[in-house]
C-alpha cells in the first residue's frame, strides 16, 4: 500500500484503523510497524489465522488432490 494511502486510512479518535482486517493484508512491514499497540496486535493475529487456516487446508484438503487415479484402462490393477 502507499503510504499516502496508508495515512489516508479512516481511524477512530485513538488513530486506530477503520476495517483493519479489510487492509491488513496491503500492508508493507514498515507500515504495521507504525501501527498503534492495539492494531499491530490484531494484525499479528489476523496473520496467525492465516496461517492455521493455511496449515489446516493443507493437512485436511490436499490430500484430496493428492490421491493417485485409478488407472480403468488396466482390469487387472
């Protein structure tokens, strides 16, 4: 994300981020960097539920994808 945007960001009256979890993601690391306590907080935990829904998926729904075909062009298989 810019940073003219990034400062541009809607905030509340303690310059917290409106919707953070609408823009978390465009966010460059020095821009969480100078996000306040309350919001460098939630966007560590938005990252981490990310991550355990990335880690779930895999472990639950590419084994789907990894199956091997059956091969119906050979009856004896």
């Amino acid at each position: 994300m810019l940073n003219a945007d990034f400062a541009s960001l809607p905030r509340n009256e303690r310059g917290d981020i409106l919707n953070l979890s609408d823009v978390f993601l465009d966010l460059t690391d020095a821009q969480i960097d100078r996000l306040s306590d309350d919001d460098w907080t939630r966007v560590q935990e938005y990252q981490e539920e990310i991550e355990i829904m990335k880690a779930d998926f895999l472990e639950h729904e590419m084994p789907l994808y990894d199956r091997p075909t059956l091969d119906t062009s050979n009856p004896t298989n």
